[in-house]
C-alpha cells in the first residue's frame, strides 16, 4: 500500500470487537458467581440446613480465594500475556461453576456412603439423614472447595480484561472501552435472576450451575480464534493501530522510547513502593466488598425482609429493574472523556473529578431501609442507583492504572488492588452473614436453626437472643440498615484517600 493511501486509509474499528469479547466474558463471569446467590435461599439451605452465617461464610471464602488470587493471577497473566492468561483463566472458572453441581451428591456419598446416584436420589438421600450437623458441615466443606476453584479462575478475568483494553485503547479512551466490557457485569446480574431461579425451579439447581458454566467453554471459541496484539491482527490497520498508539507516538522522547518504556518489567517489591499502588488498593478495598454485598445479598433481602423468594415473578422483575438501572453506570466511561476533551484536564485529573461524582450516589443507601417500610421498590431502585455509581466508579479507578503504570505492570496492579477489594469484600460478606443472623435472633437448638419468638419466651427458653431493634427497624431490617449506612460513605472515603495519596497525575517512570 502506497503511503498516500496509508494516509487517507479509513480507519478500522476492530477494537470495539475486542471490547465485546471482553464484555461476554464478563457476562459469563458474573453469571457463574450468582447462580448460588440466586439459589442457596430456596433450593440449596432447606437440603442442607444453612443460615445466613453459613452462606456467609461461604461467600466471604469465596472473597479471600478470589482475593488472593487476584494478586497471582495479575502476575501470572502479565508473565503468560493477555491470551493465553485468559484463556486458562475462563477454562479454570467454568470447571469450578460445574463442579458446585456435584455437592449434592458428594454429600450424599460422604454421609451415607451412597455413590454413584444422579441428583434427584441425593437429594432424597439427604433428606432422611439423621445427623443433620454433618450434612450441613460436609455440604459447606464441599460448596466450599468449589468456589476456590471458581475464584481462582474468576481473579484472572479483570487483570486480563484491563490489559486487553490497555492494548487496544488510548488513555483518553480507556475509561469508556472498561465501561462497556464492565456492563457486563451488569448485564450478567440481568440475566441471572431471569434465568436461575427458573432453570433451578424446574430442572433442579444442579442444572444451573452446569448450565451457567457451560458457557465459558463456548466464550473459548471466540477468543481463541479472535484475539491476538493489536500490531499483529490482520483486523487492525494501520490507521486504527495509529489511534491505538498515539499515547506513544506522542510521548517525550518518541515512539520507540514510549514503546521500551511499557516494556520494562517492573519487580513486585519495586511495584508495593509507589503510592499509585496504593491509592488503587485503598480505593479497591473501600468499595468492592459493597458491590459484592449487592450482588450476593440483595437476593436474600428480598427473600428475609419481604418474603419474595427467586423464583418469584415479583422478585425476578424487581432483581431485573435494579440491574436495569446499574447499566446507566456506561456515563462513568464518557465522562472523564469529556473533561479531558472539553476541558483540557489530564486523564488522571478528569478520572477523579468523575468518581469525586459517583462517589455522592452511594448515599442514597441511607435511605434504602427507611423508604422500604413504604414499598420494596424504593430499596430496589436506591440500590440500583448505587449499583451503577459503583460500576462507574470501578471503570475509572480500574483506568487510573493505565494512566500511571507501564503496560507490563498493568495486571500485576489490578491483581494487587483485587487482593485489597477481595479482603474488603471477605469481612462485609462474613459480618453481613453474622450480623443478620444476630440481629435476627437466630441460634441453633437440637441441630435446629430456632429464631427467637414471644412463643418461645413465654416456654422459658430466656437464653436464646431476641431480635434487635435499631431506630424502628427490628430484626434483619436492623441488620441490613447497619450495612447500607457503610455502603453510603466507602466511596467518600475511599476517594479522599486515594486524592490524598496521589493529589495529582504522576505516572510511573521505569529507570534502566
């Protein structure tokens, strides 16, 4: 091709083709985490005996696994690259959403030596065990060994995903292209109250989770034969490659020299000593433990405080219109795109003026409890608003690292800021499940779950605890007011730590 034509070439657009891949992966990711969401509270506790401190636990696990994970998994994918990081990262988590399917009957085999049963004759197993403290201690044990699997897969998703769109996007662009793939989050939230609970109800709920993680093996597919470095896609010309490279092309020093510079490979050590890491993981450990609650709990909110169980029209349509409203979070892509273009701000600048914005959102939590005493539909619609100020948020403070850090560190940061947001989420997730539990009232009696009633004082049985009562609200409405006054201000504090650690645009410089 003449240089002429290289000029006037028309510029490819194969990048938003990656944004999509990255967004059904997404969507597979968050599906599989809230097939047990969707499930434990009707299917999968009364065949097992759990209470909320048992869920809980299992999801703060899951948390810690995922945390963890995230800080290897950011490391392994920045060692291995963004293919084959994600390709293995996607195959690990889809055996580990199949895997909870199994429980069943694993339990079955382990607590009363019956194997090779299909899921049914487990569960009719189950049922007539005597010594229901051991169904309850080896179905835990095994759900939870299952989502250490799925976690481990799971943390490679967003090191892999932020990467993919380092390599693809400029800065100025990365906020928007993270906002789209993000939505899938939102979108696999959509789609799983809709669907779980139904395939659950009619088909089992082993069936849901083989179902949800068969998935992945299909995203596999479209990766394998669709990624590859923008430099060497014969989708991507050189006009779109030109887009995709002008941070370099217009760097001090010049391309090449911008190029070497987000080669160089930065030690682990080296990365923990800049206070950009840090403000990333502050701001990760503030906020994404109240996304997960949203995410794990609001379910079981409905179920606890307004008898709605999953599979109810009523709460499909309610669990539907709070997603709905998270999808409005795609703002938080364009707006630090705005304040760089029309206002002349740094991407670092604009970034943070954004989520200083998103950050005030969450405060409408304070009155999810209060306003739910008139209608379920003002808790649906306040933590949908929260639920998409988060997703904004998450976009940008996920951006903030492309901003400051070479392309080879990318992953390794986002993998250290979700070890900080996974060890957020793992006490939210496990005080949320004890907190409820005990402001409920609830003990267990003779190998029963028993929740304190006048009935009960009235038989003498005084050492069990009553509910608790916290400005009107009585027993897990309490509970619940006491986290969503949490979630209201992490985001506050969140920001001005991180503004304070970082006050202005700084990006790291590898020396030789």
């Amino acid at each position: 091709m003449s240089k002429l034509n290289e000029a006037t070439q028309k510029m490819s657009q194969y990048r938003w083709t990656i944004v999509a891949m990255l967004f059904f992966a997404t969507t597979v990711n968050y599906l599989d985490r809230q097939v047990l969401s969707l499930t434990w509270k009707d299917f999968i506790a009364p065949e097992f005996h759990w209470t909320n401190t048992h869920y809980g636990t299992i999801t703060s696990l899951f948390s810690l696994f995922y945390a963890v994970s995230m800080l290897l998994a950011g490391r392994f994918v920045d060692w291995l690259d963004t293919k084959k990081g994600f390709m293995w990262a996607i195959f690990i988590w889809s055996i580990g959403a199949i895997l909870h399917a199994f429980c069943g009957i694993a339990t079955s085999g382990i607590v009363a030596g019956e194997w090779f049963v299909n899921f049914e004759e487990a569960r009719h197993i189950i049922g007539g065990v005597q010594d229901i403290t051991k169904v309850l201690n080896v179905s835990v044990t095994l759900f939870i060994f299952a989502r250490l699997v799925l976690a481990i897969g799971e943390a490679g998703n967003f090191p892999a995903a932020i990467k993919a769109t380092a390599e693809y996007f400029p800065k100025k662009d990365r906020a928007l292209a993270t906002s789209i793939f993000n939505a899938g989050a939102t979108v696999g939230a959509l789609a799983a109250p809709v669907t779980i609970p139904v395939i659950a109800k009619y088909w089992g709920w082993e069936a849901a989770f083989i179902a949800i993680g068969a998935l992945g093996f299909v995203w596999m597919g479209w990766w394998q034969f669709g990624y590859d470095k923008p430099e060497k896609h014969p989708k991507v010309n050189k006009a779109e490659l030109d887009y995709i490279n002008q941070d370099q092309i217009n760097a001090i020093g010049g391309e090449e020299a911008a190029r070497k510079a987000d080669a160089k490979r930065i030690g682990f050590a080296k990365i923990l000593k800049y206070k950009q890491t840090w403000a990333f993981a502050f701001g990760k450990f503030m906020t994404d433990g109240v996304w997960w609650f949203y995410l794990f709990w609001t379910p079981a909110y409905l179920s606890s405080v307004y008898g709605m169980e999953s599979s109810d029209p009523k709460a499909q349509i309610a669990l539907f219109t709070l997603y709905m409203i998270t999808l409005l979070s795609i703002i938080g892509g364009w707006l630090p795109s705005y304040f760089v273009d029309k206002q002349g701000m740094n991407p670092y600048a604009g970034r943070m003026k954004a989520m200083l914005i998103f950050a005030f959102f969450p405060l409408f939590a304070l009155m999810a409890q209060p306003l739910g005493a008139i209608s379920y539909w003002f808790p649906v619609i306040i933590i949908g608003i929260a639920g998409a100020a988060h997703q904004a948020w998450s976009a940008n403070i996920f951006s903030t690292i492309g901003d400051m850090f070479p392309k080879s560190a990318i992953a390794t940061v986002t993998g250290i800021g979700g070890l900080a947001g996974g060890l957020g989420s793992v006490l939210i997730n496990k005080g949320s499940g004890v907190l409820f539990d005990f402001t409920r009232g609830t003990t267990m009696y003779n190998n029963e779950v028993v929740v304190m009633t006048q009935e009960l004082i009235d038989k003498g049985y005084e050492y069990l605890r009553q509910p608790m009562v916290l400005f009107g609200f009585e027993g897990e409405k309490a509970g619940y007011l006491i986290v969503f006054s949490f979630c209201a201000f992490a985001y506050l504090i969140g920001w001005v730590v991180m503004k304070t650690l970082v006050p202005k645009y700084k990006p790291i410089v590898v020396e030789d």
